[in-house]
C-alpha cells in the first residue's frame, strides 16, 4: 500500500514531503558512473526505502524498495517550469523482468470533468439505460461520435456517416469489450483490435471510463450527444 501511495506522486521527492517520510542521510555510493548522496526514507509504518541523488545536480537517479525492486530515473525534462520523469526503467527483484516507462505527452492544467471523482455506485453496479446505449461524443479535441446499440459501436466522420463498426459485448454490469472485426481480417495486431470498456461514473449528461488496448490504457469522458 506505501508503495503505491508513493507512486501515485509524479516526484517521490515531493511525496516524501507530503507523506511525512523521515529522511535519514547516510553514507555516500559512487558507482563507476555517477557520485551519489544516499537518502534512507522511512514512513511512520516502518516502510523504508533508499534514494540515491547525483551530487553533480542533485536529480534523483535510483530508489531502491524494501522488496529488492527498484526504479532507474533516467532523463528529466522540463515544462513551464515543471520538472517531469521522462524515463524510468523499473527492475524487479528475483526475475529479469523489467518495465519501461516512456513520457510520450505533457498537457498541464487541462480541465477535467468532475465525473473522473464521483462514484454513482450505490448498493450495486448498474449502468442506466441511457449510458449503456445511445449517441455520444467525446470531449477530448477529436471529437469523437459514435453510437452504442446493445451489441455494436458505430462511429462517425465528419460528414455523420459510419466509417467504422465495432461489436461489442458487455462482459458483466459495468465492462465491455469492442472487437474490429476488419483489423482482425486484415490480420492486424488482434490485441490491438480489441478495447476493454469500464464506466466507472455517469450522471445524466455523460460518463466516464478506463479503457484498455493492447500496451495502451487512458481515462477518457464522453458526453451525451444531442
């Protein structure tokens, strides 16, 4: 659970500060690449981990997880005066596993719907009828429109013709896959071909849903088309 409390902040550092880690200094590492100061950072629960800093600029270049795991940041970049991670590779103790994680866009203070923080959820999952079917759009600069039916997406150009069909099926209450039947024919990435749905809120104008493709996942809110 600290863990991903921790990662839930783009900068440990900052989510040291804001999580009341203490910060112990211990002895210096030099590796045959970088001089480092080394940083013990333990939370109130006895949850630690060690941070090692370039003593040429001061950016943190490892941490290091009581589990043996660790997180390599790579390169930095700045934006409107907003220092981001924009690449880390993350190592995984016992196994030659790793993850690599490339920043590919930066949109600072774009405005986000309120739904992304609501829970409609009350005694059970039940999506209504008017999101589980109908005509929307999304709010994003694509603008995007389709239509849901009960077992199809269809979506639309510029001209309000169907350029591109998608069957579709509910899994249980509140997830769905979408298939394009074309991309699998034309022998297309099928992982790629297919999108998994979750609608994780709604009021009467739109919802909001995680969906996931092949390596790629997003949030995204859609609205109501009139």
């Amino acid at each position: 659970m600290e863990e991903i409390k921790l990662k839930t902040y783009h900068q440990v550092q900052y989510a040291y500060k804001a999580l009341g880690y203490k910060l112990t200094r211990l002895p210096d590492k030099k590796f045959e690449n970088f001089d480092c100061y080394v940083v013990n950072a333990a939370a109130e629960n006895g949850y630690t981990t060690m941070n090692f800093f370039d003593k040429t600029n001061f950016r943190l270049l490892m941490i290091v997880y009581p589990n043996g795991n660790k997180s390599l940041l790579m390169e930095y970049l700045f934006k409107d005066q907003v220092l981001f991670n924009a690449y880390i590779i993350n190592t995984f103790a016992g196994s030659g596993e790793k993850q690599v994680l490339k920043l590919q866009q930066i949109e600072l203070n774009t405005p986000i719907s309120g739904l992304w923080f609501n829970c409609p959820y009350k005694d059970k999952v039940a999506i209504p009828p008017h999101i589980m079917t109908g005509k929307f759009e999304s709010t994003s600069g694509d603008k995007t429109v389709f239509t849901r039916t009960k077992d199809a997406q269809d979506y639309y150009d510029d001209q309000g013709k169907i350029d591109l069909r998608r069957s579709l099926k509910w899994a249980n209450d509140d997830t769905y896959g979408l298939m394009d039947e074309q991309a699998v024919r034309d022998k297309d990435d099928p992982a790629a071909a297919g999108i998994l749905v979750r609608i994780i809120s709604w009021d009467d104008n739109g919802y909001v849903c995680h969906w996931i493709t092949g390596k790629y996942t997003d949030t995204q809110d859609y609205k109501i088309k009139k």
